[in-house]
C-alpha cells in the first residue's frame, strides 16, 4: 500500500455503503383472516435467531454503520450462519458462508428482480420503453447479451480499444513536461470514455460519433440511477408510486428512446441499401459489426415489434452495462490513485507484453517473408506498428491487472447485498425458513473475505490472485460481485474485458494518478459512487503511451 496515502482499512471499510440495486425490504403480504395464507409448520423447523440490540438502540443501524466487518462477524459468531436484524425499518434474515450464499441463489421462490422492484418500483421504468418482452421473468436481455457480445467480445476488442483510447485522451488529455493535469470533473470525463465504447459496440461507428446519442447514454443512466439510489435508503412508498407514475404514465424515457431512434433511421436505411445492392451485384453484403445490426438481422427470432421497440431495448442494455462500468471505471482510477505503487507494476507487466506481442508478430511476418506469400505488412494485421500497441493478447495475458481488478471488486463490496423476496415459503438447508412475502439477504463479508482468498482479507492486496486462476469475470460461491446461479450478470465478461482495457490504457499513458483533495478520495474508493464525495484528479503523461 503507497505509504503517500493514509487510508486504512478500518477506514475504508466503513465508507462503503449498501450496494445499489441490491437492498430490499421486507413487506407483508399476508392477508388476514384468509386461511390459504396461515402460517405453514415445518417438521424440524429452526426459528431464525434475533440478534440483540445494544442499550439505548431500537435497531441495529448504529452498530452496523460504526463498522459494518465487526457487526456481521460478532452476529456469525453468536448466532451462526442465519440471523435476523433490524435495518433499514425492517426485519431482515441473513445468510453467512459461501455455502449458504449459494444457497440462496439457486432457490426459484426466491426472487432477486422481485426484491428491487419491491424497493424502487423499477419495473414501470423498464416497461415503459420496450413494447416486446414484458413479463417480469423474460431473460431476452440475458440472451442479448451472451449472443450479441459476450459470445463475440475477441472480434470487438480492436474497436473497443481503438474507440477507448481516443476519447480517453479528448476526455483526459495529457500533461505539459513534469506538470501534472488537474482533471477536474473525472467522473464526467469517464461517462464520456464509456459511453462512446458502449455506444461503438451496441450502435456502430456512425452512431457513437452522435454527441447527442452519447449524452442520451449517459442521462437515461443518470434517471435510472436516482432510481437505484433509493437502495441505500429506507424504503419510501411515497418514492416508489411518484416511480411508477413517472415511467409507468408519462414515460419520461421515450425522450431517451427517440433519440435513439432519430439516430438509427438514417443508418438503418443505409444499411439496407447497401444490402440490397451488394445482392444486386452478387456479393457477400459486409455486415456491420454491432449489436444493432445483430437485433435487425434477427427481428423474429427475438421478437421485436420495431425499431422504436428495439431502440428501447438497447436502452436497458446500454443501463445494465454503463452504470456498473462507470461505478467500476471510477473505482479503478481511485484505487490506481490510492495505492500508487501498483502503476508501475502494471505498466512494467504491460511492457513485458508488447515485448512478448512484438516478437511474435515479426516471427509471423518472417514465416511470410520466406514463403512470399507477402512483402509489405503496411495497413495490415501484422503492421509494425501495431507491435506494441493494447490488444486481445496483452489483455488476456495481464495477470496482475486481473488480479488487481478482482480484488477492487472483491474488496469494494456491499457488505450485505443481493436481497431476494420470497414467493412462496423457503426452508433452508440449516432448517430455518423464509416466508413468503420475506426479504433474505447475503452477508458478503463472510464470503468476500472467506479464508478461500488467503490472509488479510480486510487488506487490499492487488496481486492477491495472481497465480490462481480464477478470473475477474468468474463467479463463484466465494465471488459474487456479479452475483450466482441463474442470473449471473451476463454483462459481466464485457464490463470486466472494457474496465482492464481502461485500467491498461491508464498505467501506460500516465505515470501517476493523484487525488486534488485526499479527504474526498475516501468516497471515492465506495460502491456506489457517492457524487457529493468527487473530487479532480491530477495526471501525469508518460509521453510515450501506447494506444
């Protein structure tokens, strides 16, 4: 840890709030006197401990935000795995141990999508831009994502780099001689960086170049996170109705989707000329490389109605991808900037990299040279040029970025997180039961900072997993920054795959990262963001960055 900043982990820990999007509360759903809804007696049934208030409390919010790791570990000890709690306004169950957090997530009656919509009323907002797939249980987006991307993310990392490193540096710039830049609003700056990749994969070249486009990325991101925001709160029904009135009625987000649509008409159109020509001539039409064009060329498979209907649903997915990488985005500029020594590392592990690319590329152009099959490598995939620049290769070979990113998102985690409702009763292995209408949530200390991962765990050690083969984009019982089971985040290989691209970029364009106030960088470095803790950040060049 760079001696330069004093940020301990005592500290650290309790600047992290709840995560967004993964609180919920519990609510009754019983109605009275109605026999089908009397309580059910379970044989062997164990009732779920409650944990103790400390004098003078009347719940236990105080003791859990004074040190979150200390609360949670004293409730494992005293109760075991499964313990009641009051917070938040509300009784909540939770579960400790990766075995038991698994668990949970392979229970159909236990309903993560039906816990947030119960906090945020999310649902009206989704709803309220798409026309196709509106059952509260669809996984279209799920499917999106693994056939349109995650399936094809190797033939999108040029692009994705390409269109990363130039707004990186429009957004970032460079530093004259020895002086640092002040980088005065890095959050917006990085909105814009990943904003116009989103846009590059999901739309196309054409597209991301629209600043109106890539500001509606960003608003619509900002709506639906004011609406994930009550998360951290408790739950406002008040909120929640003004939510559903919002987007249920007015449908504030078609402004975001006609954007969208305003934009695509003109490209879709010359697409299909295009198209319609090249079958003209008798040629192969060359595909554009986009989500987009995917979703067009497979109108009926997926079931959408128009190309209104489709804007709207690359609208949901530009939300599930911007808000999590920019959250991410920021955390790995905060922590490059917190714990400075692990610049160097990253950018020497780089290097070795585009050495180890560069000899490898003139092998391939002497195997050329020798069977004459071509002698000026100029604007193609084996140009010189190109020897010692980002690419899928040094992405996938970097060990220590992996294993620095994985531990921002292990260390960083909400300390209770991943709420599911109960649709039906649900008794555990351990003989305790969730009642229908019941919130239970997991106790991420206890599996985040699992013996599994080594020692110090309430220490941020970035080469932590170096050497052990488990990736930034796995999830596991022991892992569950992205969740478990059925629905793991789909997104999570593209958001991992665009944050180590980022951080790569970062390391080997600057040689330093500095906060402008250190007292603000603490919030900074928490899941969620908290905007009212931003702060500038300095940067200086290296002057001889590689795109």
């Amino acid at each position: 840890m760079s001696s330069a900043v004093a940020v301990s982990a005592n500290t650290l820990k309790l600047a992290i709030p709840i995560g967004a999007g993964v609180i919920s509360l519990a609510y009754l759903c019983a109605k009275l006197f109605n026999n089908e809804n009397a309580r059910t007696e379970y044989e062997n049934e164990k009732m779920i401990p409650k944990v103790s208030l400390r004098e003078g409390d009347s719940t236990h919010d105080s003791e859990y935000n004074e040190d979150p790791d200390a609360f949670l570990l004293k409730c494992e000890q005293t109760y075991g795995p499964v313990f009641q709690i009051q917070y938040l306004n509300q009784t909540l169950s939770v579960v400790s141990g990766p075995t038991m957090a698994r668990e949970i997530h392979m229970y159909e009656d236990l309903s993560f999508r039906d816990s947030v919509e119960h906090m945020t009323g999310y649902r009206a907002f989704i709803q309220s831009v798409i026309k196709s797939h509106k059952d509260v249980n669809t996984t279209i987006h799920y499917q999106l994502i693994r056939e349109c991307v995650s399936t094809k993310l190797s033939s999108f990392t040029p692009e994705i780099i390409e269109r990363m490193a130039l707004t990186l540096e429009q957004q970032f710039g460079s530093s004259e001689g020895k002086e640092p830049k002040l980088v005065e609003r890095p959050l917006v700056a990085l909105q814009n960086v990943i904003a116009a990749t989103i846009a590059q994969i999901f739309m196309g070249s054409e597209i991301a170049e629209n600043a109106e486009v890539l500001q509606t990325f960003i608003n619509c991101t900002h709506d639906f996170g004011l609406i994930l925001s009550q998360t951290g709160k408790t739950r406002d029904t008040k909120k929640i109705l003004r939510t559903k009135a919002q987007y249920g009625y007015l449908n504030a987000m078609h402004k975001h989707r006609q954007v969208l649509v305003e934009a695509a008409e003109p490209i879709v159109e010359q697409r299909r000329q295009q198209e319609r020509l090249a079958s003209e001539q008798g040629v192969e039409y060359d595909r554009p490389h986009d989500v987009l064009q995917t979703m067009l060329d497979n109108v009926e498979e997926y079931g959408f109605v128009d190309l209104e209907d489709i804007c709207g649903h690359l609208i949901l997915l530009i939300l599930s991808s911007m808000h999590t990488t920019l959250e991410a985005g920021m955390n790995v500029l905060f922590y490059l900037a917190a714990f400075s020594d692990t610049i160097q590392p990253l950018y020497e592990e780089i290097e070795s990299l585009f050495d180890e690319q560069a000899k490898g590329r003139g092998e391939q152009r002497q195997r050329h040279r020798e069977k004459g099959t071509l002698s000026s490598f100029e604007n193609t995939d084996l140009d010189p040029l190109l020897d010692r620049k980002i690419s899928e290769f040094v992405i996938k070979k970097a060990v220590k970025l992996d294993s620095f990113l994985k531990e921002i998102l292990r260390y960083r985690i909400a300390r209770l997180g991943s709420s599911h409702l109960a649709r039906n009763d649900v008794m555990l292995s351990t003989g305790h039961v969730i009642r229908k209408g019941e919130n239970v949530i997991v106790n991420m200390r206890s599996v985040h900072q699992d013996k599994v991962h080594g020692v110090d765990l309430t220490e941020f050690r970035p080469w932590r997993f170096v050497g052990k083969n488990s990736g930034a984009a796995k999830a596991s019982k022991d892992f569950m920054t992205f969740g478990l089971g059925k629905f793991t985040c789909p997104g999570r290989f593209l958001a991992v795959h665009d944050l180590k691209i980022l951080a790569a970029l970062v390391v080997t364009k600057y040689s330093n990262l500095v906060p402008q106030d250190e007292k603000k960088q603490l919030g900074m470095l928490a899941s969620p963001l908290i905007y009212s803790s931003e702060t500038g950040l300095y940067v200086t060049s290296r002057h001889n960055s590689h795109g």
